[in-house]
C-alpha cells in the first residue's frame, strides 16, 4: 500500500511509514519523435519517488515504479505524451447514457485505462490491457466491440462516387470498411478481364472477406478482412482454385515480388517455348498456300499427307495450345467465358473443319475442300508471342516498386554487450543498436544514439540533397548513409518502417480501380458470350446467304470473328497504368492512396494550402521578444511552462527560445489547450495564458501597450504570441516560420496550369496576407479555427469542381478528410497522413503541381488505352465478321487476325509503359537515384 500526494508538477510523494508495492511497466510511448523527447520522459520521471527507468527510447518505455499506470499518464499528459496500447473499437449494443457510463466505469476500474473517449458506436483508448482482453472486457459487461483498422489507409473505399457527384453534396468523409488485416495473393491462370471477374466475384462470395482487389498486370489479389491468417488462408486459397485458378499467399513484400518474378519468367519461357514451336510448323505450311501450293483435298494422296498434317497440328495443339484448351474447359465449368474460350473455340474449329475434310471429303462441296491447319498453328503461335512480349512488358511496369523493394538489406551488424555482431534485418528488434558504416543501407527506422553523417534519403523522398544526421536525429529504413559511421537504435523494425508502409501503400493502390475502370468491368463481363453470339449469327448468314464455297467462308468468319476479339486489351487498359503511374509517383516521393486518386486528381481545379509546413518551413523561431513588468527570463519562464504541453509548431518555437536561454520550465497544474487560439495554466499561483491576438481579444485583455511591437510584427510578418499572467498583458514573443525556397515556383506552376490557389490558415489576417502576396497565392482566408478549416472547404467545393487540401498538422485532418484530394506532407502528423489520399515524402511544395501532372497524365493514359481497346474491337469485329465483302470483295484471314489480337495486347502494354518515361514541368528530384539504388543493390 501507499499513500499518493501531488506537489507542483512532478512530485508525487510516497509516505515513508508504509511499505511499498512496485508496479513493473514495459509499454509503449505515444508522441515522441526523438531521443531528446525520450531525455524529457526521463527528467519528469526522475523526480517521482521510488521510481527507475530502466530502458527508453521515443517509442518504448520499461519502468519500475510505485505509482499506477493511470497517475503516470498524467503527469505524461503535462509533456503531451502517453504510455501504453492505442485501441480504437466499433461498439454495438449501447442503447443509451447509461450504457455508455456502465463501460466507462468497467474500464476505469482496471486501473490500466486512459485517454477514454467512450459513445454508443465507439471505444477510443490508451491502456496496457491488448485489444482481445479489451474485447472480452467489453463483452463480460454485455456489449459486443471489434477492431477498426489501425492503419485506415489500408482499407479499400466503399462503392466509387460517381464522376457527375457535385462537389457541393460531400460534407462528411466516406467511412473506410473497418478491416482488420490486408493479405496478398498471388495468383495463376488469369489471362483477361473476364478471368479477373471471375476470381473477385469468388473471393467476394466467401463471408469471411470484406472487400478484394484483383490486378490482372502483376496477377496478384488484395484481400481485406477481420480474420487472422490462420483462419482464412486455406478459405482464400479454395475460393480461388474453385473458381479454376491458382493462389498462394506471401508474407512479406519482398517474398511476392520474388514468387512473381519467378511465375513471369516461367510464364514467359512457357510462351516464347510454345511460340516457336507453333510458328515453325505454322510459317511453312503459310509460305506454301501462298507461294502456290495446293490447300484442298482432291487426291487419296492429298488425303495422306494433309492427315499426317493433321495429326501433327493435334498434337501441337495439345502441348503448345493446351493451355487455350484447358483454361477454357476450367470456365465452361465454371459457366464463364473468357480469351481463352474465343481461341480454344477458334482454333479448334478450325482443325476439327480440316480434318473432317480431310477424313471425309466427300461430305463437302469440291469448292469447299480446303483446309485451315495453317491457321490453327499460326494463331497460337502468334498468339503465344504476342503474350511473351506482353509478359516481358508487363515485368518492366513494376520496377520502380522493385526499386523499392531492393533498397532493404539483407543483414545488419548489431551492438550487444559492446560487441558487434552481423544478423539477418528480420531479427532484429525494437530499443536494439545498430552499427550503420560509411556507404551501407540503413536497415530499420531508428534514432541516431552516437555519430554523424549525411544520409542520402532521395529513393524515399525525391529530396537530391542529402541530409546531416547527428544525435536524436530519425532516420528511415532504405537510406544510404554517407561518409560518416552511425549508431542508431531500432525504434521501427519490419513491416512498420516507413519503406514497408510505402510499399504496401503502392501495392495497394496498384490493386485499386478507379472510377473509369467500372465501364472496362461492366464491358468485359459480357464481352466474350456476345463475340460468340457474334460469330455464331455471322456464320449462319455466310452459310445460308454468302457465296460458295459457303461452308469454307462460314468457318473463315466464325474463326476470324474468334480470334479477333481480344478482352485482353481491355482487361490490361486500366491496371497496367495504374501499376506504372501509382510506381512512378512513388518514385517522384508520392505516395498515392488508391487509384480513384489518380482520376480525382486529374480533374482539381483549386488547390488550398495550409500555411505552417506546408508553404514555410514549419520551423518558426522566436525573433524578438517584447517584455512589461517582468525581465525576459521571467517572461520566458511562465510562457516556457505553459506551451510545455502544447504539440503546435509555435509553441515548440518558444520551448526552443526558451531552452536556448537557459531558462528553466516552472510547475504547473490545470493546463488546458484552447485550440486554435492557445494554452492556459496554472503556475505558482497565477493564472497564465499564451495565446494568438484573437484569444486575447476573447478574453478582453487590453494590448494597447504593446502596438508598437505588433504593428513591428505586422511589417516583419512575424506571428506574436501573447503572454497575459492573471488578466494583464505581460509581454509577446514576435515569431517567424521562413518560406520554403520553391513555395512562389509551387504556387507559379498550379497558376500556369490555370488551378485556384488559396491560401487557408489559423494565422493572423497580416501575416496571412504578406505570406500570401509573397508567394502570388490568389486567396487569402486566415484567422481560421481549426474545426472551421473544413467549412471553409465545404464553401470552395460549391465554387470549384474538384477542391486539394495541402496539410501537415492535426489541425489540418478535418479539412484534409473533407477535400476531395487530401494532400498531407509527409513530415507532418501521423492524424494528417491518415486523413489524406495522397501523401508527398518531401517537403516541396512543387511535389503538389507534379502530383497532379502525374495524375493527369496517368488518366489520359488509361484513356488512350481504353479507347484503343474500343476501337479495335468495335472495327475489329465487324471487318472479321464480313462488313466489307459486299464492297470491296474482301475478307479477313483468321491468321491475320491473330497477328492483330497479339498486337492489340503489345500496344496496351507499350503505350502504358510510356508512363516510365515522364517527367514534371519542374522537378526538384535526382531522377536517377533509383538506377543508382538497383546498381547498389
């Protein structure tokens, strides 16, 4: 037992006449960012009583000590950090207040329990309990909770807007499917559009999964769910074979670009193999047709060697062919058609037609006695090749993720005990030291404990430059230290550092379908019965109305109509650039949520910036400082101790201020964050707040006193932060944030491209509108509430098609989720990052302009794309099916359209690669870092 009092800000005292319980806590820390937070974490502690840290580090805590996990959160709370577990659950069964206060209590008297924010449809929490005993917690009182996402990001979107939604009617975010796990599958047997909507619809079918994503280019699934792995794998992988194709799940990145190189190359040797075989029995009997040689059976002679023929096409048609044969047979039985039905179908016509004239000529007409092996050898060969390039094409849109993926090393030398020691990366652990040397990758996310050096950080930011790193320094996983040796510690390992969550974020949006890719789906899902419907109408009319031989034209164009159509095209159109565009940003430092992105926006026409990060450089220092009754120490000190625990850019700025002077914080009680106008105190006794001029003006505080020094601010577009101690003005604190060097180029480039800019802060209107004049922005909307940031975008969105919101901060988050393009800087709040579709891994500005270029150049892609696959097939099919015989006397060879359907495929797959090679207006980016990586690597 003992006994707690609270003195100041960190003395809880422990009664020495009792004996003491000690509590042993090894949790993790919420809202650090470095090791110098770690350092303020460990000052606070050191005053309590009976207390020891025996290990921290800015995302880890291992503590000994006397006081329970709720009072240590409080006083975590002073600095703005929390210990333990972050769990957001779904409730159901909560009825009313009572409810609500029923798990409230239930939760509170764990003792292991803070940061509640409990309703009827929601739990939010920080404890040391997991999420299932939560769960079961939850339940014993008599309601029922589940895991939302912990990374919402991951969780595909509801059903797509439709394209004409007015902007106006978009007032509230979509929800995302609360989908616990996200698996990938990679997959075999797929070959077009339609093998695609036959392996979604199977997996959609099962109950256990949420939502599916399947990507024909790389043939892989995205399956989201609320199962662990070892109840749903086996589930998945039966879903698939049922439906006649291949699955096989993969851990990690790494291992499914690995499974799916290897499937590739088996694919395409498996192509190139069947390709020549078939052209080599194919080209020679072609060459004789049309060098003169004799195609009808006339003699018992003709009947012997056109049979030996025969049987030689059956068997190339059963080894190089098979394929066609027995895919198509899988979606007979499964009632479906797909590309391989219409060549199956085709080319089996054909021999079956040439060998019956062959066996029994005397069935046919002598004018019909012609055979068509040629074109059953040529179709597949041709077909196969054209598939073999295509393969070797579609490899060539991943590279910029392989890029990425090769950035992580495979081992590591660690320091245990003093001593190094080389381990694989996957074993090393969160709070472990690692040795990083001159030139080598960095293999985790970590801090900086000891050394110094330039990291090259441009194959995860764009950025050119690198960056100097020294003590309490971030670095990421994938950067490649320079000149100097490191000792970091590991504070993010595996599938949670930064590069594992780039890669799967553009895994993700390489699974997703825009918007435009519905009427290629809608399309392809009937396109190969109504080609058979085609085919089978135009060979009655050629039997029944064409010309003799009428048995030789009929199966001409029912073949030729067969082979002709190609869903392939379509089904490649959209994915194919989406995988490069989605890759290709992701090489421009944009990470690129899902592919409705992309189409969204393509179409933005106004763009709204937030000020502090996003167009300065989210560094404000404190210029000047004007001081009344009290000397500046003393001025510094009370503001010090209040903005302490405030996260705001601004605060922090006076903290540094502060810390430089050497003036030390003071205890404080009742600290309380008036946000978007500022914090307030309690401090030996006096009432102190710090704040913006309209907080002031609020409190009607009198600063008439200090107008010479704010009408400086004004003319210096500094910001002053006002510090009033028990309702008198005692002094402000004049601060400036610089602009970024490319903030009036970002703003230049958006304007030339003829997009609305506005510039949307919490700032005053003087500073806002010099900011905003010195950059050329066209609006200036300042004085902002951080709640009234999204009403504001509510009112542009009525005004404008399609409205951007660049942010960084939490403050930012609702505006950002409101947008119909969020766009969060990836130096910003994790809340920011969350909210928004597009995340940029710089700090550019001019990354916002080339976002949208890539956007738009990735749509118009898809578009040419599509429309290339509409044409030829709309031209296509009714030149196979016989349109233009009447006139002009002329009729398609099935050969002939093999060679166009292969080629339809290769321009599809040519043109979305064409993407590789773009480029922005203006590009602030090593565009050739990621070569440099892959000859590293």
């Amino acid at each position: 037992m003992f006994d707690l009092t609270l003195t100041g800000r960190f003395m809880l005292g422990v009664d020495e006449n009792w004996s003491i319980d000690m509590n042993h806590y090894t949790t993790a820390l919420n809202g650090l960012n470095c090791m110098g937070c770690a350092k303020k974490v460990r000052t606070l502690f050191a005053d309590l009583d009976n207390t020891t840290i025996n290990d921290i580090s800015p995302t880890y805590i291992d503590i000994s000590t006397p006081f329970s996990y709720v009072q240590l959160n409080e006083q975590l709370a002073t600095l703005g950090y929390s210990m333990g577990n972050k769990l957001h659950l779904s409730l159901s069964g909560l009825n009313c207040g009572k409810c609500v206060n029923k798990l409230t209590q239930a939760l509170e008297q764990t003792e292991q329990a803070s940061n509640l924010e409990v309703s009827k449809q929601e739990l939010s929490l920080i404890t040391l309990l997991s999420e299932s005993e939560v769960i079961k917690l939850v339940e014993s009182v008599g309601y029922h909770a589940t895991p939302y996402s912990e990374a919402h990001d991951l969780s595909p979107s509801s059903d797509l807007e439709e394209d004409n939604e007015s902007a106006s009617t978009k007032t509230t975010p979509t929800e995302p499917v609360a989908s616990q796990y996200t698996y990938h599958l990679v997959l075999e047997g797929m070959t077009c559009a339609s093998c695609v909507s036959s392996v979604e619809k199977a997996l959609k079918k099962n109950e256990l999964v949420d939502q599916a994503q399947i990507n024909l280019a790389e043939q892989t699934a995205l399956v989201f769910t609320s199962k662990t792995r070892d109840l749903i794998e086996n589930e998945l992988i039966q879903s698939v074979k049922a439906a006649g194709y291949g699955a096989e799940f993969v851990d990690d990145a790494a291992t499914q670009q690995q499974k799916q190189q290897e499937q590739q190359l088996r694919t395409q040797q498996a192509f190139l193999k069947n390709s020549v075989s078939a052209l080599l029995l194919g080209a020679p009997l072609m060459a004789w047709g049309v060098f003169g040689g004799s195609m009808t059976i006339t003699t018992f002679n003709d009947q012997l060697a056109w049979g030996l023929i025969g049987v030689v096409c059956l068997v190339l048609l059963a080894t190089s062919g098979r394929s066609f044969f027995t895919n198509a047979w899988q979606s007979l039985m499964h009632k479906r058609a797909t590309m391989d039905t219409l060549v199956a179908l085709g080319t089996g016509a054909a021999w079956f037609y040439s060998m019956l004239v062959v066996l029994i000529p005397s069935w046919f007409p002598e004018a019909s006695r012609h055979v068509y092996f040629e074109a059953s050898a040529m179709i597949v060969g041709l077909i196969s090749l054209g598939h073999y390039i295509e393969a070797k094409a579609k490899a060539r849109t991943t590279k910029s993720l392989q890029a990425l993926i090769n950035l992580q090393p495979q081992k590591a030398v660690v320091i245990v005990d003093g001593k190094e020691q080389t381990i694989a990366v996957e074993a090393i652990q969160v709070g472990m030291q690692v040795r990083v040397k001159p030139g080598e990758k960095v293999p985790v996310d970590g801090v900086v404990v000891s050394g110094e050096s330039y990291i090259d950080e441009s194959m995860l930011t764009g950025e050119p430059l690198p960056n100097v790193k020294s003590v309490s320094d971030g670095v990421s996983a994938g950067t490649i230290n320079g000149d100097g040796s490191l000792v970091i510690e590991a504070t993010g390992i595996g599938s949670s550092t930064m590069l594992a969550r780039i890669i799967q974020m553009v895994r993700q949006a390489q699974s997703s379908k825009p918007a435009i890719a519905k009427l290629a789906d809608s399309i392809s899902a009937i396109f190969v019965p109504v080609v058979v419907a085609i085919a089978a109408v135009a060979a009655l009319v050629w039997f029944f109305v064409g010309p003799q031989p009428s048995a030789s034209y009929m199966l001409v164009v029912s073949t030729t109509v067969l082979i002709i159509a190609c869903p392939c095209a379509l089904g490649l159109a959209t994915p194919l650039s989406i995988t490069v565009g989605v890759g290709k940003a992701a090489e421009f430092g944009v990470l690129i949520k899902d592919a409705d992105v992309l189409q969204s926006a393509s179409k933005i026409d106004a763009v709204v910036f937030d000020k502090t990060g996003t167009l300065t450089q989210g560094k404000p220092s404190v210029q000047q400082a004007f001081y009344h009754n009290l000397s500046e120490q003393e001025l510094l000190a009370y503001a010090y101790s209040v903005e302490v625990g405030s996260e705001h850019p601004l605060a922090k700025a006076v903290c540094q201020y502060a810390e430089n002077l050497e003036v030390s914080a003071l205890p404080h009680s009742d600290f309380e964050n008036r946000r978007g106008l500022g914090v307030q105190a309690n401090i030996n006794g006096k009432h102190v707040q710090v704040g913006s001029l309209k907080y002031l003006t609020q409190l009607g505080i009198d600063t008439q006193m200090g107008n010479d020094f704010i009408e400086l601010c004004r003319t210096q577009a500094w910001t002053p932060i006002f510090v009033v101690i028990d309702q008198k003005l005692e002094g402000i604190l004049g601060i400036s944030d610089a602009l970024k060097i490319d903030s009036k180029q970002a703003i230049a480039q958006l304007k030339s491209a003829g997009i609305h800019t506005v510039l949307l802060t919490g700032d005053n209107d003087s500073v806002a509108q010099a900011i905003g004049k010195s950059v050329g922005i066209d609006e200036v909307i300042s004085e902002v509430l951080p709640e009234q940031k999204a009403q504001h975008i509510v009112q542009l969105q009525q005004q404008y098609k399609s409205v951007a919101m660049v942010g960084d901060g939490i403050n930012d988050a609702p505006a950002l989720a409101q947008a119909d393009i969020g766009i969060a800087m990836g130096s910003g709040s994790d809340v920011a990052i969350e909210s928004a579709q597009m995340t940029l891994l710089n700090s550019s500005p001019l990354s916002v302009s080339n976002a949208i270029e890539l956007s738009q150049a990735t749509v118009r892609n898809m578009k040419q794309n599509l429309f290339g696959a509409f044409i030829y097939n709309s031209l296509g099919i009714p030149i196979a099916a016989g349109v233009l015989y009447p006139f002009f006397g002329f009729l398609l060879s099935p050969v002939v359209a093999g060679a166009a359907m292969a080629m339809s495929s290769i321009t599809v797959v040519s043109n979305a690669n064409r993407l590789r090679l773009f480029k922005p207006t203006h590009s602030n980016i090593n565009k050739n870092h990621l070569h440099e990586v892959n000859h590293d690597s």
